[in-house]
C-alpha cells in the first residue's frame, strides 16, 4: 500500500502543475522541486507559475502539521507559518505561500525552502530541503 500512495501523491502534485486547484484553470505551473513521503502521506513542492509568482507549499492527506512554518534561504533566512486549508475538490489538505508576497528577493541565485512543525516544543523538518533558482 506505500507505494500506491506515494504514487497518488506524485501524480496528485503534477496535476498540481497543470489544473485548477492552486488558482485560476487559465495558469499554468512548473514544478520546480518536489519531494513526496515514502508513504505517500503528503508531498512538499515549489511551483511556479505563468505569472511569474513562486508557490511554496505542501499537500497532506490529513491536517498533520498544524501550522507549519517554512524558511526561505539565499542570503538571510526569513520564516512564515500557515495553517492548513482543505481543498474538497482533491480532498487533501494544502499549506501554501506565495514567495513574492512574504519573502525579500534576493536576487539571482539559489533559493532553499525547509519546512517544520511543533512536535512536543520542538521543530521537525517535514522533508527535505526544496530549491529553486532565480
């Protein structure tokens, strides 16, 4: 069974790419890193879309983070926290942030997303470190 939901969770983050539920049916998407569970229980993804903007985020079958924080690195380190939201049209539960709207650009180069939640007081990382290049 941990390869089925792996493999729905990867296809579920390319449709990502391509579909509605992350905005509008007319935008498209790159991903430009992923990384999925071994289990399949969520994935974490940078997606970029027509417009330019950078989408961090994650996708979970259950709300299992809370408010999960993400860092953004280049040169400093800024962190944001967000609570999920559940999108019934996937039936998964999303944490998302638009990088251009909480996070300096600092210029060309490469950018790494690390995201973490509260365990017992302390931060767990919730997968690997993600990139993206500007």
């Amino acid at each position: 069974m941990r390869g089925v939901g792996r493999t729905i969770a990867l296809a579920t983050i390319t449709l990502l790419a391509s579909t509605v539920p992350l905005t509008p049916a007319s935008a498209a998407h790159d991903v430009l890193d992923r990384y999925c569970s071994e289990t399949g229980d969520y994935c974490t993804y940078v997606i970029e879309k027509d417009s330019g903007d950078i989408l961090i985020g994650i996708l979970a079958w259950g709300d299992y983070f809370g408010r999960a924080r993400a860092c953004v690195t280049k040169d400093t380190t800024v962190c944001h926290g967000r609570g999920a939201r559940y999108l019934d049209k996937i039936e998964m539960y999303q944490w998302r942030i638009v990088w251009q709207a909480h996070y300096p650009d600092e210029g060309p180069g490469r950018y790494a997303v690390r995201w973490t939640y509260r365990a017992g007081g302390e931060r767990t990382r919730i997968g690997p470190v993600l990139h993206f290049d500007l």
